[in-house]
C-alpha cells in the first residue's frame, strides 16, 4: 500500500514537472511573439522619424525641430499599434464568428439527416 502510494506521488511530481515544461515553453511563444510586436512598432517609429527629417532635409518649407520629430515618431507608432490592433481583433472576430456558423450547420445537417 505505501508503495502504491509512494509510486502516486512520483507520478504526480511528474506530471507537474511536464506540465511545467510546457507551461514554460507556451510563456516563452507569447513573449516571443509579444517581443515581435513591440520591435515592429519601434521600426515604424523610427521610420517615420526618419521621413519627417527627409522633409525637413529635402523641401524647404518644412523647418526641422525636436518637437515635430518626437510628433511624427509618436503618430507613426501610435499608427501602427492601432492597425496592428483592428487587424488582430478582425482576425479574431472572423474565428469567433466561425464557431457559432459551423454549430447551426451541424445542427442542420443533423436535423436534416433525421428526417430522412
């Protein structure tokens, strides 16, 4: 009996352990994906800082400043995060959309395959 129960626990200890593993390793796809994110958003950033001083370089009647700069890097990024953001929720919207078609549809070929 003490052994049954020694060899339970071990079990246990086990399950937790890999349950850990995978725990982690889905932690480290979200931080991955999550560091991904943050980098696009840093390019775009820069970028658009980048084209206010092409502005500024190339045509005369925009003056460069600090302000305007720090504004068009701000803009950029806060751009980019708002169609990374509509885009992302539209993908989830058509998957969440989907679930409740396909129930109807299965609904309805039971229903249909019943009657015949």
């Amino acid at each position: 009996m003490i052994e049954l129960l020694t060899q339970a626990v071990q079990g246990l200890a086990q399950l937790s352990t890999v349950l850990l593993i995978i725990v982690l390793l889905l932690l480290f796809l979200v931080a991955f994906k999550v560091l991904e994110m943050v980098m696009q958003t840093v390019i775009v950033s820069a970028l658009s800082g980048v084209f206010y001083f092409a502005l500024a370089y190339f045509l005369d009647p925009v003056k460069f400043s600090i302000d305007s700069l720090l504004f068009f890097t701000f803009i950029g990024g806060s751009l980019y995060t708002l169609y990374n953001l509509l885009t992302t929720s539209a993908a989830l919207a058509r998957d969440v959309i989907k679930l409740p078609l396909k129930l109807i549809r299965g609904l309805i070929r039971f229903v249909r395959n019943k009657l015949n």
